[in-house]
C-alpha cells in the first residue's frame, strides 16, 4: 500500500466515523421527543443505517491495522539518520552500519511493500574489480518478489535500489555488477577526513547503547591447581572485558572461584593434624596442592580421617568461627599464588567464589521448591529445564546429603546477577566441555522466571590445550604442567630469542626486560586469541615465537618499526599533527589508499566482535593491518635519504598513516592484553 492509498483510507475511515456520529446525535434528539408514527418509520431507518456505518467503519479500521502491520516502513520503522556532511563525522564512524542504514532506506523506498526485506551489506572481496562493500539484497528480493508472483530479476531490482539510494558522502559511486550485485566505492575524500580526526583525537570506541555486562572468567578452584584450561580462560575473559570496557560499557569481572563444598572437610581435617596452632599463625603451606592430594588420600584410606573430614563439612557450613577461620585461610594461601600469575598477565578481577552465594542458595532453593520446579530424584532433588521433555540433563539442585552443589551455586548466582548487579549480558567463559551445563542452568532460569524475554546466559567455549605431540598437554615427565613454571618458560625463551638476534647489544637492561615480558606474554596470549576458540589449540612455545606469520612476536616487531620510522626522520608527534591540521591526509598511491580502508575497518571489527565474542577475528585484522602496511612502506617511501645517509626528503602525509597505522595496531593489542614497547 503507498502512503497515498493508506492517506485515502485514513480520509474515509475519519469520515464514517463523522457521519455515524452525527446520525447517532439526531438519534439521540428523535428519541427524546414525541414520537410520531412517521418519526418512527425515519428512526427505524436511522437505525440500520447507523450499524451499517459502524459496520464500514470497523472493516475500514482493520484493513488499516492490517495494513500497517504489513508495511512497518510506514509506521514501525524509524527511518535512520544518515550522514550528510563529512566535517560532521569522528574517527569512531562505522562505516559498514552506515552502508547499512543507507541501503535499508534504498530498499525499503523501492519496496515500501516488503516486510522486512533482506539488508545485506558485506566487505568485498580482494579484487578491487568489486568495489569495497557490496550491497547483496537485490537476489534474495528478488526471490521474494517471484513467490509473491511479481516477475522481475536480480538486475532489475539492483536497478530499483539503485535509484532509491540516497546520496552519501561515504560513497563515490555504486555499480550494478553480475547477477545484481551493487558494488560500493568510498570515497576517498571521506576516508581522509576519518583518518585525519583518528590522527587528532586518537583511536576511539564506536558509540553503543551502555550495557551492564557481567564476565564470569578465570575462576579456578582453591586449593586445586590453576591448569591450563583456566589460564585459556583468563586470556579470553580478560580480553572480553578489555574490549566491552573500550566500548565504555560497564564490565564486571567475576572470578567465580570454586571455595566451597565438600572437599573443604577433608582439607580442613588435615589442617587440623598437620599445623594445630594454625588460628595462631599461617602454616607454611607452600605446596597447598600437594598438601591436597595428601588430604584425598588420608580421606580414600582412612575411615576415621573421612567421619572427621565430613564432620568438619557440616561445622564449616554452620558457621562455626574456628572452621571459617581455616577455611580462610587455606582460601588465602590460594589466592596468593592465583595473584601471582595475575599480576603477570596484568589480569584485573574481583574475586567471588561460590560461598558467597551460601545465604542465598537458601532462599533459592526453597523458592525452587515452593514454586514447584524441584522434582525427587534417588533422595535428591532435580530440576529439568523442559518438564515434559526431559530434555537434556537436569539440574542437581540439592544432594541426597542435603548439601548443595555447582548447579546450585550457578542457579543462584545467575538470579543474583539480574536481581542484584542487574546485568544486560552474562558471560561465561568455560572450556567447551561445560557447555551443557549452561544450557541447562539458562533452560532453568527461564522456566523459574529468573531470566527474561531476551536475557541470555552467553558460554564463551573454548577447546583443550593440547602438546605438540597432539596430545594432552603435559611436561616431558608426564606430570601436568605448572602455570607459573610454563610463564617462567616463556620469559626464559623469549630472552634467548632476544639475544640471538643480538638485541641484547642495542638495548638497556630495562629495555631488554621490558621486551622480554612483552614477548613472552604477549606470544602465550597471542596464540590463544588468535586461533578460532572453539578449537583445541596446540600449545608451541616454537610457533609462538616464531617472528614470522601472524604471531604475537611479528606484529611487536611491525609496530616498533612503524614507530621508530617517525622517529629516524625525528618528525614529532606535534610536527606531525601541525602538518595535518595543514594538509590532511593525501592517500595517492593504490597502497596508500588500500592501507586506508584497511584501518577503517576498526570499528566495524570492533563491533562484531563485541557481539560474537570471538577474537581470533580482531587478530585477523591485525595481521591484515600489518601484512597491508607491509605493502604499502615496499611501494611508498616515507622519508628519502642521500647517498651518506642524510635525509633529504620527508613526506608528511605517509608518516601521518604510518602513526594512524601504529594507533590502531597498538589499541587492537591493548584490547587483546598485549604490552608494545617503543624498543625491541
Ligand atoms: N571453577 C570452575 C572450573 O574450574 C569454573 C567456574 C565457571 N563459572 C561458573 N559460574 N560456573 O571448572
């Protein structure tokens, strides 16, 4: 329906709707007088004029809502706010949701009477033959247009959009190609003016509606070591928060520690024996892992060891003051040596382990069971997430013991998150294997009302470590490998490779053990981002430091060098913003122009991967800046030097991309929980 005809139905409807009110009125004026026989027969007649009206009247009526419910381009759809004027846009515009923005008023003018058609906006691929983005709606329109027996093809309808497409100062031109392909170029102009402002103000976030987030990551288990699964764990969590927190959203980081349950007795028992003035003073328990397995084994072997060990279980859970005090502190004894690879992976997080849900998995569990959700199951009590189903695994909500368990501590946690922190995202960064555990304590959530229409527990799975042998990793001897000995590792390699390449020489100690730990870090964090996480990963200290390919090492390597480019023609930073507040930006050359587009991009990859959560994208995107700038400093010379090495000749306007280029890598590897140094 065009806006004319629905105008026209409104005109008639507004007009029914006066005439029956009119003839409702001289109803109401015949009936209050002295009836006549002939004002009986005219009443009459009013009458059933009257219900024929509000009979059109009502048909009138639903052919509009119905209507209106088939074009939401006319009432529902806001129309987006384009751009119109470059000097109106920052260095933080998402170009590909402006392409999109642009398209959807393209096509939704030139098929007001789709329901919401298919906006399909996608970079092009590497032959510049079809542009930078394509706009790819004109097929699946199409399609769309022939089941509803309209005749037409793909081309046509690219035509159609293309004439409906509103001008944009992003785009130079828009070519129908193909099977109905619209390629995009941008516009070179605009490029310029966005790089120039990311030059002026730095590298900043894409605006975003703010979101209370709540990251559950790292989260290893006291008293039982921190594996390699939670060092997986740590990288991506921390990474997550890095970029939600870049995005200005509010980020709460949640070590959601396993300190609490039944292994606590036996721990505690053991306490007990070994350092009886333990309330006194802190038992050296160096080894608290060790100090664990001798405790599991006391408890397999000893009966009188296991009656005490469970004795101490319920004193702990009541409360009582000398088991909290132990209980606190084998927790702290733990937390130490978590802190420890903390502090050296620069991780920030607040601890909250699942004895600070104690009180209320309480009071959750007897809402569950009040509420009815809770079912008997051999002496416990379970719940399923689809009660007539029995789909999937249920819920062990409270033991046939009667103590409670991990379900119930995450049930009661995710109620705590929406009620109390009153978060917009929860995400759960766990090893892939967990994964139907969080199905199911989503699935229960929702039943028991706790989460809402569009809230949605996100797992962030990731697959297994694995050795270079393809198996599960673990040391040459066949023990599982301590965290802080694999850092210690990397620190220990990354200073030999520094020294074969004779870096030792050039740098300052400080320098050189600045490098180091950026190397050694940046390479173990590097190789876990950048792969696919879903994925096992092999852990290789070799490939990791390998400076070729796309490693942490190869791209410290690129930055330092776009740096120290500036700085051997000793251009500073103000002489370079003073340049470009005089000329701009100037991308002439082919590779100039492509390293322009590239950088671009950031905040479209940004968002994308705020969304999905996967990194191993904004690692790609990495490489891709670093392999384009490679291309670009082959072809374009930034400064000339004589033959005795004098500089004879600077161009300002290469270095201006040279420095945009080095800002955008070195956000994407703050994002990524990467150190740059300005030396290496
Ligand atoms: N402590 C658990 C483990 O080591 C991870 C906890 C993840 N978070 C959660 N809310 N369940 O496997």
């Amino acid at each position: 329906m065009s806006e004319f005809d629905e105008k026209a139905l409104l005109e008639r409807t507004s007009k029914a709707e006066l005439e029956a009110k009119s003839i409702e009125a001289e109803l109401d004026k015949l009936t209050n007088g002295d009836l006549s026989s002939a004002v009986d027969s005219r009443l009459d007649q009013l009458l059933q004029e009257n219900e024929k009206l509000k009979h059109r009247l009502a048909i009138i009526e639903n052919a509009i809502k119905a209507e209106s419910n088939l074009t939401p381009g006319l009432e529902s759809r806001k129309r987006p706010k384009l751009i119109t004027d470059i000097s109106s846009v920052e260095g933080n515009v998402c170009l590909l949701d402006e392409l999109k923005n642009i398209f959807e008023i393209a096509i939704t003018s030139a098929y007001p009477n789709l329901v919401d058609p298919p906006i399909v906006l996608t970079l092009s691929g590497n032959n510049p033959k079809f542009g930078d983005y394509q706009c790819n709606s004109a097929m699946p329109i199409s399609h769309l247009l022939k089941s509803m027996n309209v005749s037409t093809n793909p081309r046509e309808v690219a035509n159609n959009i293309l004439n409906k497409t509103p001008t944009s100062p992003l785009i130079e031109r828009i070519e129908v190609a193909g099977a109905g392909f619209l390629n995009i170029y941008l516009n070179k102009k605009f490029a310029e003016h966005v790089l120039n402002c990311i030059l002026q103000y730095g590298v900043r976030p894409p605006p975003v509606k703010r979101e209370r987030v709540i990251v559950d990551f790292s989260s290893p288990n006291i008293a039982k070591e921190m594996h390699v699964g939670h060092l997986r764990s740590t990288i991506i969590g921390d990474s997550i928060c890095r970029i939600l927190e870049f995005l200005n959203h509010d980020v709460l980081r949640l070590n959601h520690l396993g300190d609490w349950g039944t292994q606590f007795g036996m721990l505690i028992a053991h306490l007990q024996d070994q350092f009886p003035d333990y309330k006194t003073c802190s038992p050296p328990i160096s080894d608290l892992q060790a100090f664990y397995k001798e405790s599991k084994k006391r408890f397999d072997e000893d009966e009188e060891f296991k009656k005490r060990a469970y004795s101490c279980v319920v004193q702990l859970q009541s409360g009582q003051p000398d088991y909290i005090a132990a209980w606190k502190l084998i927790c702290e004894v733990s937390r130490r040596e978590f802190q420890k690879i903390y502090d050296r992976l620069d991780i920030r997080i607040i601890d909250r382990g699942e004895s600070f849900y104690q009180s209320r998995m309480d009071a959750v569990v007897k809402e569950l069971k009040d509420s009815g959700f809770l079912e008997e199951d051999e002496g416990r009590l379970i719940m399923w997430g689809d009660p007539v189903t029995h789909e999937g695994i249920p819920l062990t909500v409270v033991k046939s013991d009667g103590g409670y368990t991990y379900d119930t501590s995450d049930i009661t946690a995710i109620k705590q998150r929406v009620d109390e922190e009153k978060g917009d995202r929860f995400i759960y960064v766990t090893d892939a294997g967990q994964y139907t555990h969080f199905v199911t304590i989503d699935a229960c959530a929702r039943r028991a009302g706790i989460l809402k229409n569009s809230q949605k527990i996100e797992h962030v799975g990731f697959g297994v470590v694995l050795g270079e042998d393809k198996k599960k990793f673990k040391t040459r001897s066949g023990d599982t490998v301590k965290l802080i000995e694999l850092l210690d590792e990397g620190l220990k390699r990354s200073l030999d490779k520094l020294v074969e390449k004779g870096r030792d020489k050039v740098l300052t100690p400080e320098e050189l053990k600045k490098a180091q730990e950026a190397v050694a870090y940046g390479c173990i964090k590097y190789a876990d981002l950048s792969h696919n996480r879903v994925n096992d990963y092999v852990f290789s200290f070799d490939k990791m430091l390998d400076d070729k390919g796309n490693t942490a090492v190869y791209l410290l390597y690129a930055v330092t060098r776009i740096r120290s480019i500036a700085r051997n023609a000793q251009v500073s930073e103000t002489k370079l913003l003073e340049e470009a507040m005089k000329s701009g930006f100037k991308l002439e050359h082919v590779t100039e122009w492509k390293l322009g587009k590239v950088l671009l991009r950031f905040p479209e990859v940004i968002l994308k991967v705020a969304n999905d959560l996967y990194l191993h994208s904004l690692c790609e995107y990495l490489y891709e800046i670093s392999s384009t700038f490679t291309e670009f400093y082959d072809k374009c010379y930034c400064i000339q030097k004589d033959k005795s090495g004098n500089i004879v000749d600077i161009s300002y306007e290469r270095l201006m991309l040279c420095e945009v280029t080095a800002k955008v890598m070195e956000k994407c590897l703050e994002i990524l929980g990467i150190k740059t140094v300005s030396k290496m």
